[in-house]
C-alpha cells in the first residue's frame, strides 16, 4: 500500500481482475438461476455482478492518466461512467444493459489491466 492508507495503481488493476472473475463466477449463477426459475437466486447473482461493476468503476477511476491514456483504445471514461449510473440511476438499471457489459467490454478490460500489470512489473 501507498502512504495515506490509498490503493496505488498495481492494487487497482488487481482489483479490477478480480472483480472481473467475480462478475464471470456470479454470470455462471445467474444463468444457472434463471434456467431453474429461482428468482432469489437470480436477483443475488445481479446484485453481486451490480456490486462488482461498481468496484470496477471505481478502481478505474482512481487510475493515473498517464496509465490509462497509454491505452486510448480502452473506454475507461465509459467504465467510470457506469459505475456512476450504477450508483446513482440505480432504480433506471435493466437486465440488458449489465448483460451487454459483462460479456466482451470485460473480457476487454481484463485484458488490457493484465498486460498493464506486467508492464508495471
């Protein structure tokens, strides 16, 4: 950890990975719910996929620019934009939206914070 108790930028794209797996694992529960009809389970698995994008978000946002500017093909503003929707437009989230988020865009994303890790070294 960085002076301040605050999360450097090795510790924020490691949080991004990982909630990135997270989304993946609670994607798997929430189809498996669905094909049972078991709604509780269903609205769990949404929320802890809600949850996690938010994290993401926020990780995101806390990255330097000279980080993030070094991949322009990455819609990092999109990224913390969703988070901010997510957080304050909760009531206005559908189903269709999350899912178009948390197939390819998060593959993406977990891609490109992988390659800047090993970059950081």
């Amino acid at each position: 950890m960085t002076a301040g108790g605050s999360r450097g930028p090795r510790e924020r794209l490691t949080d991004i990975v990982a909630a990135v797996a997270r989304i993946k694992k609670a994607e798997q529960q929430l189809v498996t719910a669905e094909s049972t009809g078991d709604d509780p389970s269903v609205q769990v698995a949404f929320d802890a996929v809600l949850y996690n994008l938010v994290v993401i978000g926020e990780a995101v946002n806390a990255l330097p620019a000279d980080l993030t500017h070094g991949r322009p093909g990455v819609p990092w503003r999109d990224v913390v934009d969703m988070r901010n929707f997510l957080s304050h437009e909760y009531f206005r989230v559908s189903a269709s939206l999350v899912r178009r988020t948390i197939d390819e865009p998060l593959d993406q994303l977990r891609t490109v914070c992988e390659c800047l890790l090993v970059e950081l070294g």
